[in-house]
C-alpha cells in the first residue's frame, strides 16, 4: 500500500509540474506528439489503401488462373511465335491433367468492324469463348440467354453484347432477336450480357462496346487466332497445386527439356494478392521505422528538459534529503514525471492522429476511405513513449538520487 500511494502522489506531483510550466511540457512533448500522430496516420493510411487494393482484386476472382503464351526473356532467337503460341488441343488437355481446375475456357480475342443497320463501329472487341465463360467471369446474362453448348458445338452464328452496345450501336433496349453484322458476316443476338467494371489499376477504362460468340464460330472468322485460356481452381488455395499440374502438361506437350525455361506463363490473384502483402506489410514496417525517429528525438527533448529541471529544482532536492528522503524516491520522483510526460503528449497525439483518421474517412472516394488505425500502431505508440519516458528520464533522475543534500542545500 505504501508503494502504491507513493506512485500516486508522485504521478500527481508530476502533473503539477507539467501543468506549472504549460508551454514548456508542451514543446518539450512536441516531438512525441508529431510521433504518434505520423505513426497513426500513416498506418491507418497504409491499412486503408491495402485494403482498396485488396478489394480491387477481389473484384477479379480470387480463384481465377490465366495460362498464355509468353517468350522467354533470354530465348528470344531461340523461339518463334509458332513455337509459344497456345494451340486448342493443349487447352483442352489441361482439364483431364489438372484436378485442381474447375473449369477452363480458351479465349479468342478479335478485333472487328461492327455494323447495325446504318450505325458502322469499328475496332470492336470480339471475343470468342465457351459457355463455361460465364461462370468462370462472373458475368450473368441480363436478357435473353447465354452462349450453350449447341451454340458451340453447331458453330452457331449468334452472340451476346454488352449494354453498352446497345447504345453505341443504337440497338433496341432488347437486342434480342436482332442481327448485326460482324466482319460482314451476319450474327443473331440472343442475349445482352453485364458490363463488368475493371478498375483502372488493372488498366481498366470506361466501358465499350462488346461481342462475345461461340468459340467455334470465332474460330471461322480467325482460323488460327491468337489464345490465351480463362480458368478457375476449386478453391483459390489450390493455385500452387494447379499452376504446377497445368506447367507439368504444358511442358511435355510441348516437349521441353529439362533445361529449357517455360514458353507459357500461369498467372492467379491469390498469388498477386499474396505478394502485394509481403510488400505491403515491408513498406509498413519501414515507415513505423522512420517515424519512430520523431519519437526518438522527441524522448531527446525529454531527457534535456528533465536535466533542467534537476538542476532547476537542486534546493528542493537537497531540502528533501535533508528531511529522510530516500534517493529511491527521488529518482522515481524524476522518472515517473518523464514517463507522464511522454505519455501526456502520446495521449494528445492519439487524440489527433484518431481525428486525422477520421477525416480520411470522410473521404469516401479516396483510396484511404477505409483507413482503420491498426492495433499495433497504437500499442507501438503507448508502448514507445513509456519506454521513451524510461530511457530518457533514468539519466536525469539518476542524477537527481545522487546529489548530496549539503551542496544542494548552497545550490543557488
């Protein structure tokens, strides 16, 4: 009981004399305070725009592979483009090969002149895709049907646009049932399809016109297109198991030796995902660390101000000693008001930094929009300024238990 009410009277005297000297404790704690602020803000910034970023990707399927056709960066006199080019019958063999996928789709994408009546668009993304498309993008069918199996199998001249066809190329506000010509060659539309907002960071733009047909059917227009295949695993932690399997039957249809480097890429979001975290979580670490430097200084500002105020308070000291005062008491005198100190300017930078994260919330088409100050921003800050308190203040204090009350009973 008796060390507690002595921690108590002196915290409480410690609190009189930050408030004895106002403007003093207040530039004395200003490094601290710009401390906790910075680690706060930027912290919860950090979190909120790992979060936007996240959320972003999420928007792209969290269990989505792309395989395509990619020339190695140190062969290239070595391989043609006949050579990297993804074929439909490697494709269709990663299915049966690869147990982790769930579907898969080859993509044949075309660029075509679009004419609706009177209304002539050129440029117009044609893709060629499979039913399964469908499921593997998310993209449901708003009006009339989606792409079947007959569709695929009979090379059916019929296809789905998106809306913003139906404006572009002045279609009824039901397209289906009516026919466009593509590359001159006459299509049915039987369904529009949604349009599917990309972000811009995934180099996503506003939203064109768009033509998706039978895979088959495209393979008429382009006998020997371009492709890259669209699939999904049965469960997004399956990523590694099916990039090995899908690497594992590429390589062998395409007979490379042991030796040669991958003509193909395999590609998901869980592994961006998962990389852009690592990064993330590194660039936060870095910046708590530069800005700890501010509470570094700021526990410098402390131990001066503290010095000055042993030697400010020599004749208090010494007329305490004189009186039974134990040098133990002293120097906790000293060091709890440092440690109040630190934590009276960490509490006033909490305050700020939380208002600072409030603001950015406010800002609800920011990036940071769903800044949230992490738990660990706020412990590091307590817990830095206790230490601060404690590093900074047991000099100053140390030299106060150790002045002889006779000389510090003559100091002036």
């Amino acid at each position: 009981m008796i060390v507690v009410r002595l921690l108590i009277q002196t915290v409480v005297l410690a609190l009189k004399q930050i408030w004895a000297n106002k403007v003093r404790a207040m530039l004395t704690t200003l490094g601290i305070i710009i401390g906790v602020v910075a680690v706060v803000v930027l912290a919860a910034a950090g979190q909120g725009f790992k979060t936007f970023i996240l959320d972003e990707f999420a928007t792209l399927g969290a269990n989505k592979v792309w395989i395509f056709p990619r020339m190695p960066d140190d062969q290239r006199d070595r391989f043609s483009f006949r050579q990297i080019r993804l074929t439909i019958e490697q494709i269709d063999a990663l299915m049966p090969a690869a147990p982790s996928l769930a579907a898969i789709t080859p993509v044949m994408q075309i660029n075509e002149t679009v004419q609706a009546g009177e209304r002539v668009q050129q440029f117009v993304s044609i893709s060629g895709v499979r039913p399964s498309w469908h499921d593997i993008e998310d993209r449901s069918v708003v009006q009339g049907r989606a792409l079947m199996e007959v569709d695929e199998e009979e090379r059916r001249q019929v296809c789905l646009v998106n809306d913003k066809a139906i404006e572009e190329l002045s279609l009824p506000a039901d397209p289906s049932g009516t026919t466009i010509l593509v590359d001159g060659r006459r299509f049915l539309i039987v369904g529009v399809v949604e349009t599917k907002a990309v972000s811009p960071m995934f180099g996503g733009n506003e939203a064109q016109t768009e033509v998706f047909i039978p895979f088959r059917t495209g393979e008429m227009i382009r006998p020997r297109p371009r492709l890259y295949a669209i699939a999904t695993t049965k469960a997004p932690e399956l990523f590694v198991d099916a990039k090995e399997e899908v690497r594992a039957q590429l390589r062998r249809m395409r007979e490379l030796k042991p030796e040669d480097p991958d003509t193909f890429g395999v590609e998901a979001i869980e592994q961006v995902i998962n990389q852009f975290s690592k990064v993330a979580t590194g660039i936060t670490v870095f910046i708590a660390g530069v800005v700890s430097i501010s509470l570094l200084v700021g526990g410098i500002g402390i131990m001066n101000i503290m010095l000055v105020s042993v030697s400010e308070r020599t004749r208090e000291i010494g007329l305490r000693k004189a009186v039974g005062a134990q040098p133990v008491v002293i120097l906790l005198q000293f060091l709890v008001e440092a440690i109040t100190l630190c934590l009276a300017g960490c509490i006033v930078g909490l305050a700020i930094g939380m208002g600072g994260v409030a603001l950015m919330r406010m800002a609800t088409e920011s990036p940071v929009a769903k800044a949230e100050a992490p738990m660990w921003s706020l412990m590091l800050s307590v817990g830095f300024s206790a230490v601060t308190g404690v590093v900074f203040g047991m000099f100053p204090a140390i030299k106060a238990a150790r002045l002889d009350p006779i000389e510090a009973l003559r100091h002036e």
